[in-house]
C-alpha cells in the first residue's frame, strides 16, 4: 500500500528531470556542434582524439595477428613469421587453408547481413564526402586479422587505414562536419593508422595527403599532422615499434649512378602492373571456377602453404622476410622467393582474402631491386648498383607503382632507415614508376579493383558532387508543351512571340516528339496549315533525371543544343522537365571552383 503512493510522488519528478537531461544533452551538442564547424581548431582537436583511438586500434590489432602466428606456426616470443627460417612442421601447410576456409564462410554470411559492398577511404572521400560505416571499418579490420594472422600472403594495411578512417567519418558525423572537414578527416584517419603501424609519423601524413584526400592543401595540413603524431605516441606508449632496416654500411651513392636507378624505376612500373594484372586474372579464374564460393580461399590458402614449404618468407605481409633480405647477398633463392611471393599475394587476394599489399609490394620490390642489380652487375660489369641501394630504391620504387604516393613511399624509406642520400634515389626512382604507370596504365591498386567494379575513380579527389548534381536537381518543370499534329497557324495562336522561347512537342500518348522554337515557327514561310513537326529538332536528343552534369554537358556537347527535354526513360519518352545548356555549365563551372576552393583555401 505504500510503495504505489511513493510511486506517484517521484513519477513526475523522475520525468522531469530525465527531459531535462535530454533538453540539456541536445543544447550542449548543438552548441559543440556550432563550435567545431565555426573554429578550425575543432577539427584538429577532432582528429588529435581520433588519432588516439587509432592507435589503439592498430596496437590490438598488431598484437592479436601477432599472437595468431605464434599459436598457430609455434613461434618463439616475438618472432616475426616471416622471418621465421623454416615451418616447423610440413602440417603447417594446412593452417593457411583454415584460415581460408574461415574467411569463406565468414564471408558468406556476411553477404546474408550485409550484401552491400565495404566502402573504404579511397572511395568514401572520391564518392560519398567521407561518410563511412565504422560497423563496415570493423567488419574488415576483423576480415584482415583474420587472414594475415592464419598466415595469407597479405598486410593489415587495409584495415589499418580502413578502422582510423571508420573511427574519423563516425566522430565527423556526431559533430556534423561539412563536407571538406569530413574528407580531410577520414584522410587524416587512415593516415593515423597507417602511421601507427609503420612507425612512421611523415609517411603517415602523406599517405592521408596522397592516397586519401588526393592533394596536399594548407586546410588539412595541421589536422593530419596532429592524428598521425597522436596514435604514432600512442602504439609508441603501447609498445608497437617498427625496427629500422639493417643497412651495414651506407651504400655508395654516386650521382653517375641516376640513369641506373631511373631504370630501376622503369622496371618497377612495368612489375607492378603485371602484378596488379596477375590478381585480376586469379579472381577470374576463381570466380568463373565451379567450386563453392567458401572453398575458394581454402584451397587458395593451401597453395599459399605449399608454396611456404619452400620458404616462410611467402607468408603474411613480409616484416621479418624484408629485415633479412635488404643484406643479404644476391642468390638463386631471391628469384625463387620473388616468384613464389608474387603468386601467394595473387593467390591470397584473388581467392578472396582480405588485406593490402602495401608490405608486400615493399619487400617485393626489395627482391626486385636486388634482382636487377644482379642483372645489371651482369650485363655490365664494373658498372651497377650497389645490391643494398637497389634493394631500398626497388622497395620504394614498386610500392609506388602498385599503391600509388611517391612522396608516401619516400618519407617512408626515409624514416626506415635514416639515410637522406638513399632517400634521393627513391624520390628519382618513385617519379619514373609513377610516371610511368599513370600513363600506361592509369590506375593503383585501390582504384584499379574499384575501377574492375564498374567505378571510374583514378584518384581520391572529391568527385561525388558531380554525381550529386544530377539533371533532376536542375531542370525546369514548367515547360510548354503542343501536340505533334498541330498546325503552323494553331501553333503561333498558342505561342505568340515575346513569351517562350522553346515548346516541346508531345505525341498523341504524350510521349516526347521534338523541339521547336517559337521564332523559328513564326519566321517560317511555310502554309499555315503545314505541320509543325516539319520544325522540330532533336527529337532522339533526350536527358534522364539520373544523368549528373557531366554527362548532361556532355549530351549538349553531342547535340549541338542550346536546350534539350528531361525524359523519365528513354523507352516511354514521358516529358518531365527542360534544361538549357547554358545552365548546365554555369552550375558546372561553380561546383568545380567551389571544390578547388576547398582544397586550397586557408580560412
């Protein structure tokens, strides 16, 4: 009896006070909220928490892929699998093929929950203004893990970049950054990641400025710098260190020596793309092969094994693999292990593997630069590189062709090994192999498997507005309108001179006939009674709704129009709205400068 009456008194009070906790929750948001998009400085601070999380984030997931290798290959304490001399038991063959397996069906699961695609940096900031699902970010940093710790010849670069840019578009949205913020947000994400785990706060940096936002702007600078430099303590804090190259002695670096290395640069690009080519054709081969889409990875993954039984170096990204190979001598085995290293990466990310080939093209590219000093030593004797030089130019150099950021992979080396000389023969090789594989072939590895889904996207710079402005948001819906049977002399009774300018006309089921203009029908010397159809233009010249700008400029440009009709659809040729030319462009010309402005201005 009492407890109801008790009951009664608080009731009112309880609710008053929870509404005004939630009235008081909204306004200091909205008043956060206010403050981050009024103030730069809010975005810094933004990214300087976000860098934090991320590397956390690439500590745990560095530390559990680590643990995965040492359960699973029996590893010693801190030993990198890679750099592991031989696999302890030839059943060990078998682990890659788990992994697989695990990977298979995860995946077909996946598809049951979420069928959509993963957007990943590169696309969030070319097509969606950075917005990104940080449950997505997660689903694929779990995916990497999953593969690289049962030992797929593949890095946790992708979801490294992919969980600091997930974190960085989820703390962007709860502060409803515009739309430059929230790009240069996600880059200064992914660069966090990837600056964590290489220990690498420049190369951190520029792979944001590079790779993910697309230009080097004074706007993003601080905010970049300042997520890098906060996870880079963080997994320092944490203990996550990347040893430095083992360079003995530092390598003769003759000037002379430019032609050899600009070569070196040359071969590096036409390596890259055979591999990129490589993956695409394992992919279809696998995709068109008749086994079930779980088993895919698994036998994959026992090839990968098999492969391994030769050397552990096959395995995982190649960290410990790389720290052996940069002095060691030039033998028949490097070729080998570049061969087998090459197919293992095919096969992983082809079969359906998750993860990058950043490690991976970096210590590919070290066996290459070997390779070809051998060969040049060879071709030319008393007159080559220096093995070591070439191993570090050649990493640099293919990792350029195959992820793309010459500046990126430059800082890198730089910071590897400490040495500023060896860093000017990256640059002079990075520029040859960029050069060269944009012209040739046009695409980096990210771009290139978006490319293959159908996406024309060559780089990360923001081209999600032009799908954004679409001739639907541009037309006019009040248009004039006259049946296609009408007559000269009914027509200039409709229409005088001095009102339109343009009338469509429709048939008798009002479908789209042609256009014509009002003054050309009043010149006309034609009999009244003369059909005005005789007068119309562009009548297979349509737009749709869904086209963007470009390709409505470009459907003027094909015309020779001034103006053309807007169609619901091609088939029923329904009228639904009028664009002019003139307009297209205007609205072209403004977003255009409106995104340059963006990138470049520094207020």
């Amino acid at each position: 009896m009492d407890a109801r009456p008790d009951r009664n008194r608080t009731g009112p009070h309880a609710g008053r006070l929870a509404r005004f906790w939630s009235r008081l929750h909204t306004l200091i948001r909205a008043e956060a909220r206010a403050q981050v998009r009024a103030h730069e400085v809010g975005v810094v601070l933004i990214a300087m928490v976000m860098g934090v999380g991320a590397g956390i984030a690439i500590t745990l997931m560095s530390v559990v892929t680590q643990a995965m290798h040492e359960l699973f290959f029996g590893l010693a304490s801190g030993q990198r699998l890679s750099g592991s001399g031989a696999l302890h038991s030839p059943w060990l063959v078998l682990v890659p093929a788990v992994g697989g397996l695990v990977m298979g069906l995860g995946t077909l699961a996946l598809k049951r929950w979420r069928p959509h695609p993963i957007v990943d940096p590169i696309e969030a900031n070319a097509l969606h203004g950075g917005r990104m699902s940080l449950t997505d970010s997660a689903i694929l940093a779990l995916q990497t893990m999953v593969s690289n710790g049962f030992g797929a010849s593949l890095g946790l670069e992708a979801g490294y970049s992919q969980i600091g840019g997930g974190l960085a578009s989820r703390l962007g949205a709860m502060f409803a950054l515009r739309r430059t913020d929230m790009r240069i947000l996600v880059g200064a994400g992914a660069a966090a990641g990837i600056g964590a785990a290489f220990d690498a706060p420049l190369m951190g940096a520029f792979y944001g400025f590079e790779l993910i936002i697309g230009v080097y702007s004074i706007p993003a600078a601080v905010p970049v710098l300042a997520a890098t430099m906060c996870a880079v303590l963080t997994a320092r804090g944490f203990g996550l260190h990347l040893d430095p190259l083992p360079i003995p002695a530092a390598p003769l670096a003759d000037p002379a020596l430019i032609l050899p290395v600009a070569g070196l640069g040359l071969t590096a690009a036409m390596v890259a793309i055979l591999i990129m080519r490589l993956v695409t054709g394992v992919e279809w081969l696998v995709g068109h092969s008749r086994l079930p889409a779980p088993l895919r990875p698994a036998l994959a993954g026992l090839g990968v094994g098999c492969l391994a039984l030769y050397s552990p170096e096959v395995l995982s990204d190649g960290h410990g693999a790389l720290h052996l190979q940069v002095a060691s001598p030039v033998t028949v085995s490097v070729l080998l292990v570049f061969l087998f290293k090459v197919t293992a990466s095919a096969l992983s990310v082809g079969s359906g593997f998750r993860g990058g080939l950043f490690f991976a093209s970096l210590f590919l590219g070290a066996l290459l630069g070997k390779l070809y000093a051998a060969a040049l030593a060879f071709m030319f004797p008393g007159y080559g590189l220096d093995p070591t030089l070439a191993a570090v130019v050649g990493m640099g150099a293919l990792a350029v062709g195959v992820i793309g950021g010459p500046l990126t992979m430059s800082f890198l080396v730089l910071e590897m090994t400490g040495d500023l000389t060896l860093t000017a023969f990256v640059v002079t090789a990075a520029a040859v192999t960029s050069l060269t594989v944009r012209e040739t072939f046009g695409y980096s590895f990210s771009t290139w498997r978006l490319h293959l889904r159908g996406e024309s996207i060559r780089s990360a710079q923001d081209v999600g507005w032009l799908r954004d402005l679409t001739v639907a948001r541009m037309m006019r819906s009040d248009i004039a309108t006259f049946s296609a049977l009408g007559t000269l002399a009914d027509f200039r009774t409709a229409y005088p001179l001095g009102g339109v300018r343009v009338v469509m006309l429709v048939d008798g089921a009002g479908a789209y006939a042609g256009l014509v203009r009002v003054s050309l029908v009043h010149a006309s010397r034609s009999a009244p009674d003369s059909p005005v159809a005789a007068l119309a233009a562009h009548m297979d010249a349509m737009l749709t709704p869904a086209m963007n700008v470009k390709e409505a400029a470009l459907a003027f440009d094909a015309a020779h129009a001034d103006e053309l009709p807007v169609v619901s659809d091609r088939e029923s040729r329904r009228l639904v709205g009028l664009l002019s030319e003139a307009y297209v462009l205007r609205r072209y010309a403004e977003h255009l400068d409106m995104a340059r402005r963006s990138l470049g201005a520094d207020d």
